[in-house]
C-alpha cells in the first residue's frame, strides 16, 4: 500500500504490465559545460551528466537498449520498456540531431514510450514541435501518447540557481514547463532539496511553485556530493553539509501532502552511482529510506494530496485499502 502516486502505478494502470525505464545516453553535451555558458557546470553535475557515459564509450543507442532489454526480459519477458535519455541536455544543439535521435528511439523493438531529459533553455518551438510529432508516432504505433519531458527545476528562487551555477532563472524554467505542456507532452519537473543555502522552507516554497505549473509528474532528489565537482570541493572545504536521512524524510513528509494527488511521483531519492558518491552514506541505501518514509507518513496520517486535492482519503489509482483522514494534520 502506497501514500503517494508512484510511476510504477502509472505505468500499470495504463498498460496493464510492468514497465521498465531503459536510461541511454545519446551523447548529448550542455550549454553549462561546453562554454556557451559556462565550463565547470553546476556544481553538483557528474563527469557523466548523472548518467551511464555509455555513449562516450562508443556504444550506441541500439547496442545500449539491447544490452538492457535482454536483461530484463530474461526474467520478465512480458514486460515492456521505456527509453530514457538521461545523460546531460538532450535537447541542446540544432534541432535536426534532436531529430535523428527521436527517430533512432522510436524505432527500438519494443519501445513504448520516452523520456527526454534536458534543461529549460535548451528549448524552443522547433524542438517542442519535434517532441511532440514523436508523441502522435508513438501514439500510432502503441496506442499511448507516452512522451515524458524531464525537465530540470531544481528550485524557485533565482539566488540558488546562481549559487549552484544553474545559469537560468525560475522564469525560464517556468516558461519552458508550460511551452512543452501546450504541445501536449507529459512534464516532469525536477527539484532537489538539501541545496547549498536552502533550508525546508526554501524547498517547500520551490514544491508551491512547482506544483502550480502545468506539470504532469515530479521528480524529488536529496542532494548528495559527487566526487570532482564543485560541490565535492565546498564539502571537503567544510562549507556544505548534506541533508541528514531523517530530515529528508521529515522534509518529504512535508512536502508529499502538498503535492497534488494527481502528479505522478517519478521518484523521491537520488540514485547515486556508488563509485563516484563522496556523501552522505545514506544516499546509496535506497531501500531504508523508502521504509522509513512509508512508517513516517502512516504513522502522521499523511499521503501524497492531503493538504491539496485528496483531504480525506488517499486516492483510488494509489492502490489498495484507502484510509480515512481522522482530522487536520
């Protein structure tokens, strides 16, 4: 029994099976790492762009899917997969490499839907209108308009999108969310809590901002430290402190409650690759911060939409026996 509206359940109830996400990496680069910007990136940004560096490696998207499809099937073999491109701005550079890679993506067997993951200045109509053809093709092909934008928030305030060397501002970024929602194309934005100089109420206001855009699912990270970024550097310096687990359950119990029930949640922690993670200890145990949370929220009385849309009970399509709210949390 779940408090909060998990993409996994989104997935069943619209498919009927199991649906895994493959994260492939096209080779993208970003504005804020190859000098249009900046060099150095944000300071919490891997050498890999938060993913597999496979494409660097000279594998491409096909080998890439396949190394992973016939992983999964082997012990599932009616699930279906979702390709995901995670590694760095996906959007960034001329719109005809967008499209060579929408093309090379919707043509891999078994492939029923996509997730794109970019910034929001690395859009604009061209590209949208890019993303959304693919979505009527795959809608042709499957039968579900199954495009998902990912689209990196981070925060509401403009001071810590500086402070991280995000180089965009909340308007941009809000600007971006409701462009690809008019083309029809599912948004997921993404925040992270623990940022440098942020506390609680920081974050619950950048969920307030995020959630009155027209956004479809929410991405929540706790942030952790990589090694050779910048972040790594004010770490070893002294100069951050990363969240404690128990606060960033007490700060998703938080900000669960305020989030639409609605919203698909995509995810609630960081996946940190366990080579590259310098701190804190907890982020590569995803399994006890889940637990933890679940025994939090119960044992408050909360789920996802309880101070929004879902006052008195916890929303049908979250799944099993639905509780009822005994009064103000």
């Amino acid at each position: 029994m779940t408090h909060w509206y998990t993409l996994a359940t989104w997935f069943r109830n619209r498919y009927g099976v199991r649906v895994q996400k493959i994260a492939l990496d096209a080779g993208a680069s970003c504005p804020n790492r190859d000098g249009s910007l900046s060099r150095t990136g944000c300071i919490f940004c891997d050498a890999h762009g938060s993913g597999s560096g496979l494409g660097g490696q000279g594998l491409h998207l096909a080998a890439q899917w396949q190394r992973w499809h016939d992983k999964y099937t082997a012990t599932d073999p009616d699930r279906r997969f979702m390709a995901y491109l995670q590694s760095f701005s996906n959007t960034y550079g001329p719109a005809s490499r967008l499209a060579a890679i929408l093309d090379t993506v919707l043509g891999l067997p078994g492939c029923c839907g996509l997730a794109v993951g970019t910034r929001p200045d690395c859009l604009d109509a061209e590209k949208l209108e890019l993303l959304a053809r693919a979505a009527a093709r795959l809608e042709a092909q499957t039968g579900f308009r199954e495009v998902w934008l990912e689209l990196g928030l981070q925060s509401a305030h403009d001071a810590t999108l500086a402070r991280i060397n995000r180089r965009h501002t909340a308007a941009c970024a809000a600007d971006g969310v409701r462009q690809a929602a008019d083309q029809g194309l599912l948004v997921c934005g993404h925040l992270m809590a623990g940022l440098p100089g942020e506390d609680e109420t920081d974050f619950l206001q950048s969920v307030d901002w995020a959630t009155d855009l027209p956004l479809s699912g929410i991405k929540l990270h706790n942030v952790f430290v990589p090694q050779g970024t910048e972040l790594a550097r004010q770490y070893l310096a002294g100069q951050y402190h990363p969240l404690a687990r128990d606060e960033y359950v007490d700060i998703l119990c938080a900000a669960l409650p305020r989030i639409p029930a609605r919203l698909v949640i995509h995810r609630l922690q960081s996946d940190p690759p366990p080579q590259s993670l310098l701190a804190p200890d907890w982020a590569a145990l995803k399994r006890p911060l889940m637990t933890d949370l679940l025994r939090a929220m119960r044992a408050r009385g909360l789920w996802q939409g309880c101070q929004a849309d879902a006052p008195l009970h916890r929303p049908p399509w979250f799944d099993g026996p639905q509780p009822t709210r005994q009064g103000p949390v």
